[in-house]
C-alpha cells in the first residue's frame, strides 16, 4: 500500500500517431499532447491513469467524432497495452506504429 505505480503511458506522445510533444527548444514545432478521458469525468470518469490516453489535438478530434474506436487499457506480459481501432477498422494492441 502507498507504493508508487509507474505511469502506464507517456504524457508526451500521441498513441495513435507517435506524434511528439514539441520540445520548447524547438520553437518551429508547436504540437501539444492532450489527455483523452476513456469515461468522460462529467459522465462519472476517473482521473486516473487507467481513465485517460494521450493525444495530440488532430487525433482528440478523431476519438471524438467517432472515427477512432477505444476500448481500455490491459495488463499484458508487455506492459499496459490499450486496445483500439483505428479509422480503417485495424485493431491496435499498443501505439501505432509509423
Ligand atoms: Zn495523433
């Protein structure tokens, strides 16, 4: 008890892109990872790790028209894997890969 979880998912890459959140060193690039809430928190979500995805703003967009299908996040002999679907109907254990 009280012992600390590592986090499950980087905060600073989009998981259904692998896009970057930019480094303020590089002001050319602008991109900003947002947190998605799985269960929205006015619809009873948690704030918990388990609850959110990070992603960049192009891809909430996507999550929230419906284009992207998310299910939750699963203890795997890898690690923790969240399984989704993307535009095409493809099944993702994990980040896309590009
Ligand atoms: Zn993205």
């Amino acid at each position: 008890m009280g012992s600390k979880v590592p986090p499950i998912f980087d905060k600073r890459i989009c998981y259904f892109c692998g896009l970057e959140k930019s480094n303020k060193a590089k002001k050319t690039c602008r991109s900003v990872i947002e947190i998605h809430h799985i269960i929205e928190v006015n619809e009873g979500g948690s704030n918990e790790e388990g609850n959110k995805v990070p992603c960049c703003s192009n891809h909430h967009s996507t999550i929230h028209e419906g284009l992207i299908k998310l299910d939750k996040w699963y203890m795997t002999t890898a690690g923790m894997k969240f399984h989704w679907w993307d535009e095409t109907g493809t099944e993702w254990w994990g980040p896309r890969k590009l």
